[in-house]
C-alpha cells in the first residue's frame, strides 16, 4: 500500500516501551523494549519503576523503530500514542514524547486507547470485516466486546476482579514457578491430572458474562497448604496436578461466558459470525482449543492473531491510530493522559484493579 500514511506509534502504559512503524497493514519495524528484569524483586508492576524506564527508554525504541523501518523521520505522516488506560506515569511519558515528536516534525498526533489496540488487532493482522466479537485476555484485562469501528465498542461483560493473566502469574507464585507466570504453569500441567483437583468455576451459576478469578486463586492456595500440611512439602506430581486443574477451571470459565457472549453477539450480528482473541492469555493452547471448539460449535470463524501481536505492542497502537486518523480523529496538544478510559462509555465500570493498574 505505497500510497497509505506512514505511521509512528508508540506505547508505554504499562511494562513494556514500544515503537513501531507501519504503513497501511505493513509494519515496517515494531520494537518491545520489556521490563521484567526491573520488577522482577518485587512481585509485580511498580509504577514508579516503569515510569522511570519508559522515560529513559521511549526515545530509543523510536531510533531502533525508524532506523529498522528505513525511512527517515522526516517522512512520517502522524504520531499515533497510547492516551489510556494504565499507570499514569508511563502513559505521560508516551504522551508527552508524541507532543514533541508531533511539534518538531509539524505532523498530526492521535490519541489511542490501548484496549482499542488490541481489539483492532485482528483487522491489522488479518483484516477482518467489522463487526465481530473479541475477547481480550491478558494479565491486566479480561472482556467481551462487540468492535463496530475504531471507536464503537459495546462491552458484554468484564472481570470483577483480576484478569487470567494476573491468576496465572499468582499460581505461578504460589507453587514457586518461575514469571511470567502463564508459560510455566500451562508447561507444569501438561504433566498433570486436570481432574485431581476441582477447582471452582466462579460465576457460572450466574447470568451473563461477567467473569471472577481471585477466588480460583484462593481455592488453589488451600489445597497447596493442605498437601503441605499432609506430606510436608509438594511432590512434583502435585504441583503438575494443581496447574491442570486451575488452568482447565479457566478454560472452562472463559468458554463458557464465551458460549454466552456469541449467543448475545449473534442476536445482533447473525450476518458476521467472527470471533477474535487477543491478550497474552491467548497464547495459552488448551485455551485456544476451547475458543476454536466453542466457535466451530456455533458456525463462527476464529481469529487468532500471532502471539508477538497479541501482546503489548506499538503496531497495533498505530494501526488503530490510522484508523482513527482516516475518520478525521486528531488531537492538540491538550491531550491529556488517561490511568481510565472505558472503550465501551455507556457500560458501568468494572470494579478492581490490577498489575496493569485500572482495568477501565
Ligand atoms: O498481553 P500481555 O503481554 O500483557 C498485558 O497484560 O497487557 O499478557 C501478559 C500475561 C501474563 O500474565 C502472562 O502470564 C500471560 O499473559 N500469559 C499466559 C501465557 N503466556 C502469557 N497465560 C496463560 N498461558 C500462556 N501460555
Ligand atoms: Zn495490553
């Protein structure tokens, strides 16, 4: 697409400073400088830590961005920046530097809310029609959405409390499992009984497609401290046991809210049965089985972008930035940054808050 803008985007509202550019659906370069190594003594996120980095980092990112994209920054069209949600220091930093980049180079900035990211994600990698169904699963958020344009959104349901990803890396604490927690857990329980243990599937005696996950990890945490009690210690045979066991109670959670979400989806949208995923717990196979399952069960087609685009990126920010950009969105330099910003404006909130900080 020679003739589409070239976009820089930029993202830094949680752990990871990325830079990428892209024109059209072509990303000429993305760059994900992460950040575990500076959280890792500390269980989790620290917000001040990330802010720190991301200043330091931001610039850079964009350098290995342009230069591997090879085009000279002088050319690029707009600037396209995370505005929200997350932890306020990082999404500043972002902000502030799309400012200046925008100002020296007399172009155009977008502001682009990250969980718009993601939920574009599946037309950037597989350009998929509007409308469709999204479930974004990572370890900061976890909701249904119905995607109708780059800002018309209707959320079906959320988690009440964490997201999966966050249980996953909990669990990964609790039995001493090396971060982030996801990998080694769903590595763990390909050598256990899922049905040894059953663990709760919260909220399925419920109507709709709220979800809930703290209390997976509480009943996790007492059968680990009743097998302690008992044998003295976990033997390995345990721990692959309680890792199947937690993982299949999230499988089973997220298909079957997922089974609702479609039955609310297609009741609007019989004519697009499509149903996308996004978010690093998409990584997860047993998981990926389960939607592609729950999809084929009721005609919809599943789309399942590569894993390096399902999490934290600035590709993805740029594209729905272009996509912003091509129904006449841009912002001044008012633009403000956002730690909340529900895609969906009419759903009430979610309650909680997580590692990624507001959950919107
Ligand atoms: O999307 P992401 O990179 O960051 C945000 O949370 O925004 O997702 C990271 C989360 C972590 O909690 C990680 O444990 C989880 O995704 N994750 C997985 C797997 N790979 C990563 N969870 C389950 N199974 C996996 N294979
Ligand atoms: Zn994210």
């Amino acid at each position: 697409m020679p003739n589409s803008p070239l976009i820089l985007g930029l993202e830094s509202s949680c752990d990871d400073t990325a830079a990428a550019v892209l024109r059209g659906r072509e990303i000429l370069s993305s760059i994900v400088v992460g950040q575990d190594a500076l959280h890792a003594a500390f269980g989790g996120v620290v917000p001040e830590i990330a802010a720190r980095a991301h200043a330091e980092k931001l610039d850079l990112a964009v350098e290995q961005a342009v230069a591997e994209a090879g085009v000279p920054l002088a050319e690029i069209d707009a600037i396209a920046v995370t505005a929200g949600p997350g932890l306020i220091g990082g999404v500043l930093s972002g902000v502030m530097t799309a400012k200046g980049l925008a100002t020296a180079l007399g172009v155009p900035m977008i502001g682009v809310n990250h969980l718009a990211g993601h939920a574009l994600t599946p037309r950037l990698t597989d350009d998929l029609p509007y409308p469709y169904l999204m479930l974004l699963v990572s370890g900061g958020h976890c909701q249904f959405l119905i995607v109708r344009g780059p800002d018309d959104f209707t959320r079906l349901g959320g988690t009440i409390d964490d997201a999966p990803g966050e249980a996953f890396d909990k669990t990964a604490r609790l039995l001493g499992l090396p971060q982030p927690g996801g990998p080694s857990v769903e590595a763990e329980a390909q050598e256990g009984d899922s049905k040894r243990f059953r663990f709760p599937r919260p909220l399925l005696d419920r109507p709709g497609c709220d979800l809930s996950f703290s209390g997976l990890k509480t009943a996790l945490l007492r059968e680990r401290d009743r097998l302690v009690a008992e044998h003295g210690g976990l033997h390995a045979q345990d721990r692959a046991d309680l890792c199947a066991g937690f993982q299949a109670a999230v499988r089973d959670v997220l298909a079957e809210k997922s089974r609702r979400a479609i039955a609310l989806y297609l009741g609007e949208h019989a004519d697009d049965p499509a149903m996308a995923v996004a978010g690093g717990v998409a990584a997860n196979q047993e998981l990926r089985g389960a939607l592609q399952a729950v999809c084929a069960d009721h005609g919809l087609a599943f789309v399942a972008p590569p894993l390096r685009l399902c999490t934290d990126n600035a590709a993805m920010i740029a594209y729905a930035g272009a996509e912003l950009w091509a129904l006449g969105v841009s912002h001044d330099m008012t633009l403000s940054a956002r730690p909340r910003w529900p895609l969906d404006r009419t759903a009430a909130p979610l309650v909680g808050s997580g590692k990624k900080g507001a959950k919107a």
